[in-house]
C-alpha cells in the first residue's frame, strides 16, 4: 500500500505541475483550477488552499485507479493508459471549453494536454502492473 500511496503523491504532484506549466506557457486555454470559480467552490480561499485541494483530488483519483489497475494486470498498460487518456482529456477539455458537438472542435483540443496525462496515466499504470506481477510471483515461490 506504501508504494499506491507515493506513486500516486507523485503522479498528482506532476500532473499538477505540468498542468500549471501547459497553463502558464498558454498550451491550455482553461485555467487548471478555474472549475472553482465556474461552480462556486472556494472563491474566497487563497489560492494554495485550492491548489492544495486540487492536488488532494489528483491523489485520491490517482490511489482509485492504481488500486483498479493492479488487478486487472492481464491489460497491457499501453494500451489502457491511451485509451483511458484519450477519453479523460477530450472529456476535460469539451467541458471546459464549451465546444459543440462537431467534427472541427478537434482542432481546439490541446495535444499538450493530452500527451501529458497520457504519460502520466501510463507511469501509474505501469507501476501498479509491475508491482502485482511481482506480488504474484513472490506468493508462487
């Protein structure tokens, strides 16, 4: 369990810091921690206890899905991180952004954005998969 929790403290933490920088370097045209102020939550907290919060969010995403995918190891992290990536991000960015229902609100889509939390899904999803092979192997022995 020690190895679920820092993998997902890291992978919450990068994802945070990468998503500043996508935000910072305008390769995002959403603010990471804007859904805040978009549904009324914590307009009056200071901006470190939303990014507290926020990376607090990641983490507990991060712990569900390392805890899911360590017992559905027979899938391949590849493609599972891809597919899983694709579908979360096009989802964030649709939301935050608005955009219709149409063929040309691909192009809006930020490919930053995306290969960022597809990197950072396939770190966690390889770790939970070596972590329960090698479980695996040690209660064969």
């Amino acid at each position: 369990m020690r190895v679920a929790v820092i993998t997902s403290l890291v992978s919450a933490l990068a994802l945070a810091l990468c998503l500043k920088g996508l935000h910072y370097f305008h390769l995002i045209k959403w603010h990471p921690i804007g859904f805040y102020k978009k549904w009324n939550w914590f307009e009056e907290s200071s901006k470190l206890f939303q990014w507290t919060l926020f990376i607090f969010l990641l983490f507990i995403i991060g712990l569900c899905l390392y805890l899911t995918m360590r017992y559905v190891y027979v899938i391949p992290a590849v493609f599972s991180s891809f597919l899983l990536g694709l579908l979360v991000t096009i989802s964030i960015e649709w939301i935050a952004l608005d955009l219709p229902l149409q063929l040309s609100s691909f192009k809006k889509l930020s490919i930053p954005f995306i290969v960022t939390v597809i990197c950072l899904l396939r770190f966690l999803l390889e770790t939970a998969n070596f972590h329960q092979q090698e479980h695996t192997a040690q209660q064969g022995n």
